[in-house]
C-alpha cells in the first residue's frame, strides 16, 4: 500500500531541516586556534552539528523507504510476469478478464510507487546537498562541546544576531545564497520540498 503522504516530509524533518539552516547562518567567525569574537560560538557549532546529525539520521530513513520500495516494485513486476504467462494458457472468458484486471491494478500501483520513488530520491538528494553545504563549516579543534549550563533560548538566530553571521563585500556568501535556495522549491514539480505546498 502506498503511503497517501509521502510527498509531504514529517514535521519532524522540517523543523531539522529548519534548525539546522537557521544555526548554520548565525555561526561565528572562528580562527584556527577556536578564537571567535562570539563568547558562546563553540555551542553555536555544537549545536549545528547536533542539528545535522538528527537530519542524517532522517536521510538514513529517507534511504531505507526507498530501497523497501525499489523491493515492492521488483516484487509487483515478478507478479506482472506470473499473470502475462497464466493468461496465456486461459481459454475461459472470464477468467481472462479478471486476469487483465488483476494486471491492470498491479501497473497502478507500480505507477504509484515509481512515483514515490522519484520524490524519495529528491529528498535525498537534498537532504545531501544540505549536509554538504553546512559540513564545510567546522569547529576547528575537532568535536565542539556545548556548556550544558547555557540556555540555548540565549545563543543567536538569525533573526537577532546579524553581527555574527559572516558576510562577504557582496552580502550573504556564495554558500549562505545556496542555503536560501535550497528547499524553496521541487525543481520539477513547483513543490516546496520542507513544507510539501504547492508553490503558486
């Protein structure tokens, strides 16, 4: 049975993949040595990297859904097969028509799973792109460790840190505009892939 709501992601995954781009804008210039002129930017990529483990451990899901519908599919095709060859030995009128709707509903719904499939892969595929994008920034001492005793309610967003957020002479960088861009739309639907709405 195909799921009616596959092509609009969880809740869950939008609000990671929102979290992880908002964090991902604020974060604070940092040197080589870890000094920022942020007093909390190590928690700022501590958080970002919690933030993009919880979206990889959603791309994981996406992937696992695919591969159990590329087995549905090749499972409904091997039925495909069974029916054409039965059909063949049928003589009766009857029979052959129930054949031939029993093959029709199967292409329905391999129909449908290809479907699914194409919209999985583009999840994917950006949900990658997303983890790509964000991974090039890191804290510079390996792992970053967040001061548990910090209200996360006080770190910056993008919405009250602008100070933070690093800038080029032309305004956000090339990979702050790729972030803006990613997610606005599904390239071939006119879809908004973290909300599942159709764009007007």
């Amino acid at each position: 049975m195909v799921n009616s709501g596959f092509n609009k992601p969880p809740r869950k995954l939008r609000e990671c993949i929102e979290d992880l781009q908002q964090t991902y804008r604020v974060l604070p210039k940092v040197d080589k040595d870890g000094y920022s002129e942020c007093p909390f930017a190590e928690d700022i990529y501590a958080k970002k990297q919690r933030h993009e483990l919880e979206v990889a451990n959603h791309l994981d899901r996406l992937k696992h859904e695919k591969n159990e519908v590329i087995k549905k599919i090749h499972a409904l095709k091997n039925t495909l097969t069974i029916i054409d060859s039965d059909r063949e030995s049928i003589h009766n009128l009857s029979a052959y028509e129930k054949y031939e709707q029993a093959e029709e509903k199967k292409r329905k719904e391999i129909k449908c799973l290809r479907a699914q499939l194409e919209r999985l892969q583009l999840q994917i595929n950006d949900l990658e792109i997303l983890l790509g994008i964000t991974g090039k920034k890191k804290w510079p001492n390996g792992n970053p460790e967040s001061d548990a005793s910090l209200n996360s309610s006080i770190l910056p967003t993008a919405d009250r840190t602008r100070q933070y957020t690093p800038r080029t002479k032309t305004g956000l960088s090339g990979l702050q505009r790729s972030m803006d861009n990613l997610f606005s739309s599904d390239r071939n639907r006119n879809i908004n892939v973290s909300t599942g709405e159709k764009l007007k």
